[in-house]
C-alpha cells in the first residue's frame, strides 16, 4: 500500500502552527484535535518545521513554564523528515524506525498533502495481518 491510499482512506486534512504561534497555542492546538504533532508552516502549504508532544515536554523539562510563552519556531524540529503520496507503507516502518519519529508530513510537489502517524501505520499493518490470516484460514478449510 502506498501513502496516498491511507491519505485518501483517512482524509488529508493537517493542522499548522505559525513559527510565531506561542508554544501554550501550539499545546491548545494539540489538545483541541487530539493530535501528536502538528507542522510548523508559514503559508499552510510549505514545511517549515514540526513540533510534537515530545518537542513541548522535553522543552519543559529543561527550561521550565517560561517556554510556553516561546514562539514554536523555538522549539520546532528542522528540517523535517517527510514522505510522499509515493512512497510504501514498508519504506515509512522503516524511516519512522530508524529516526525514532511518530510523524511524517505528506509532502507532494513541494506542498503539504497530509500527515502520516505512526498509528496510520500499524493501523495498516494489522489489517493486513488480519487478511492474511483469513487467506491463510480459508486455505486450510478447504484443503482438508
């Protein structure tokens, strides 16, 4: 499976952060949508940066409340690693695996087209367990 038939099953809709945006309104952001990580973007359509749960509390942790007053760009991870509409479901394991990242911005000629999760993923994954097991389950019916 591609990264455009997950786009095109759950929808291409992503929420941006304004470098400017004040981290406590990126954190309001996060929560509203029940989002882990948002994109940073100045236009809406290019990637300027993303920043995640993680980025907010690692941030916390070091430099204590006063950070939520600092301006996401701040914070914010860049450059971002990012997919395309091209690219498979095993190629996405593999680069959320080897950079340690939930998040992979949906890049398409230069634009922002979506937002890949690590919960897209394994949402994948299983369903495509669970239709194995049922080939593999039907095979064994009928060659008994």
């Amino acid at each position: 499976m591609h990264v455009a038939e997950i786009i095109d099953r759950k929808g291409d809709r992503v929420v941006t952060a304004a470098p400017a945006d004040s981290v406590r309104s990126v954190v309001a952001k996060l929560g509203e949508n029940g989002f882990g990580a948002l994109v940073v973007s100045a236009d809406g359509s290019g990637i300027d940066g993303i920043v995640s749960e993680r980025d907010v509390v690692r941030r916390l942790g070091s430099d204590g409340p006063g950070v939520l007053d600092w301006a996401v760009a701040d914070i914010m991870t860049s450059p971002v690693k990012t997919c395309s509409g091209k690219d498979t479901v095993e190629q996405l394991m593999t680069r959320m695996t080897e950079h340690r990242i939930r998040h992979l911005p949906v890049e398409n000629d230069g634009a922002l087209a979506g937002m890949i999760s690590i919960g897209d993923v394994v949402k994948w994954r299983v369903t495509e367990l669970e239709r194995e097991m049922g080939h593999l389950e039907n095979y064994i019916k009928q060659g008994w």
